[in-house]
C-alpha cells in the first residue's frame, strides 16, 4: 500500500509542477506582450510561415507584397496566430489546403492590421467545402456565410475566385471577414468595443446618404451593397482593399470614414492604430 500511496504523491507532485509550470509561463508571457510587445512563442509561430506559404502570399496578395520588411514579419506571424488558434473543419472533401487555410488568414489579418494583433476570437471554428454549397441555416444556396455563433463557413473555390484579381473589388474571404469583425466588435470576450463609435456612426450615415444610388446602380460599390448595413460595409471593405484609388476618388466621404474605422490606408501603407511594437503586445487571448 505504501507504494501505491509514494506513487500517487509524485504524480501529483509532477502533476502540479507541470501545471505551476504552465501557468508561469503563460503570466511572463501575456505581461511580456503587454507591456514590452514582445511574445516569447513568436519566433516559433514565424517558422509555421514557410518560404512556399510566402511564394504563395506573394502570387495573390498584394496586401502583403507591398509591406516593409517589418511589417511583413508582423504579417506572417499574425497569420500564424489566426491558424493556431483556429478549429479547421472540412465537408465533402478529405483535406484542407494550406493555401486555402493562408486564405482565409490573409483576410483577418489584413482587415485588422490597423488594430493589436486581433484573433477573432468569437469565430474558432470553420468550415470549408470544396464549391459552393447549401446552407443548412437558409436552405439556399451560398459560397459563405458567418454565423453569429462563432462559426466561419467558405467555398473553396469562390474563396480561390475572390483572389483571382485583386481589383475587381470582389473577395469572399474579405468580406466574410469584415461581417466577422462587426460581429467580434459586439462579442463578449477580450476583443470588444476596438472599432470607433463615431467611425461607426459615420459609416451609418455614409450607408443612409449612398443607398439610393447604390441601388440604382450608380455607384462604385454593387448594389449587394445597398441590402442592409452590413452588406454595405461589407462590400466597402471588398472596394477599400482592390479597388483604393477609385473608391477614394469616388466616395471621399467613406474612404475617409473608412480608414478611420479600420485605422489603415492601403493606399499609403499606413497604419494609425499602434505603432508597430504594439500591434502584438496587447493580445490578451488564450495562446497555447
Ligand atoms: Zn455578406
């Protein structure tokens, strides 16, 4: 019996040094984000971004393409970050791709560039299917869809489709992304309340003065726009990212409402948020 009992008190011993463990590191880790900027597993999370993951960013990205050294480290290890902390889930189909996975990551991370390093955490989990498939929500037929309970659904295709050309102001992950950053905004989790009220408001007020002429088919954006705020903002978004100059030349209003909201501007590779020491030192999310 006295074995038995020597026995149990070291596995609860290692036991509790490994959990001691753990959450020491976790505390020097998220005070080591916080207030230095700096994220001891970031090296680590740079290597998940291999040289062809980078061949394939810079065939279709140009977001990527047209950052500094720096900021295109940044770039990489957000990805990362979004990847790991990701529940990636198929249907009718065997494997996920990586360039599908990059996909959908370079979305995220390009939308909230502006902003600390945001992991979209109200949205773990997604769902890829290889076409475009029937929603079990609607019954209708869609290419993606973001459901307010946390779940991310693409078509492999419409997503490989959406970065086809880069400025036709069309790109699924993009605006799927954009519905999920409104969502997270309102999530109750670490990642509330960062998009501006007023850049909000102005949004809103952007959407009541253009929807008459977005639907009559007189605007840079496509009437898809003018069904309700969040399309609009939506199809703003898909418009602000490939097609810059134009939607800055045409509606100077929502591209100025627009770099306030997302705290960048593509056109001039800028980005107000946080200076770039910061952008990753105030994640405050579960990083195992
Ligand atoms: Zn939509």
């Amino acid at each position: 019996m006295e074995w038995i009992a020597g026995g149990l008190a070291v596995l609860l011993a290692v036991a509790g040094l490994y959990i001691g463990v753990q959450f020491a590191f976790a505390l020097v880790r998220s005070e080591l984000r916080f207030h230095w900027g700096m994220d001891p597993l970031r090296p680590f999370l740079l290597r998940k971004i291999r040289p062809e993951h980078k061949q394939m960013l810079q065939e279709w990205c140009p977001y990527y393409v047209q950052l500094d050294r720096e900021d295109r480290l940044e770039f990489e290890y957000r990805l990362a970050l979004f990847i790991r902390n990701r529940d990636w889930n198929t249907r009718n189909q065997e494997t996920l791709e990586d360039e599908t996975v990059l996909r959908i990551a370079c979305a995220a991370v390009q939308i909230s560039f502006g902003f600390p390093a945001l992991l979209f955490e109200h949205f773990r989990r997604i769902v890829v299917y290889p076409t475009d498939y029937r929603s079990r929500i609607t019954g209708f037929r869609h290419q993606g869809e973001v459901n307010p309970s946390g779940l991310l659904v693409f078509s492999e295709t419409a997503l490989e489709m959406g970065y086809s050309d880069s400025m036709d102001g069309r790109n699924l992950a993009l605006h799927e992304m954009s519905h999920a950053l409104l969502i997270e905004n309102e999530s109750d989790n670490t990642e509330t309340d960062f998009l501006e009220d007023h850049a909000l408001a102005e949004m809103r007020l952007c959407f009541e003065h253009m929807r008459n002429e977005i639907e009559a088919g007189q605007s840079l954006l496509r009437p898809y726009a003018a069904t309700n705020f969040m399309e609009f903002v939506a199809v703003s978004v898909e418009c602000f990212f490939e097609q810059t100059r134009s939607l800055k030349q045409q509606h100077p209003a929502l591209f100025k409402t627009m770099v306030e909201l997302l705290k960048q501007d593509p056109g001039q590779r800028k980005f107000l948020g946080t200076t770039p020491g910061m952008r990753h030192s105030a994640v405050r999310t579960s990083f195992r």
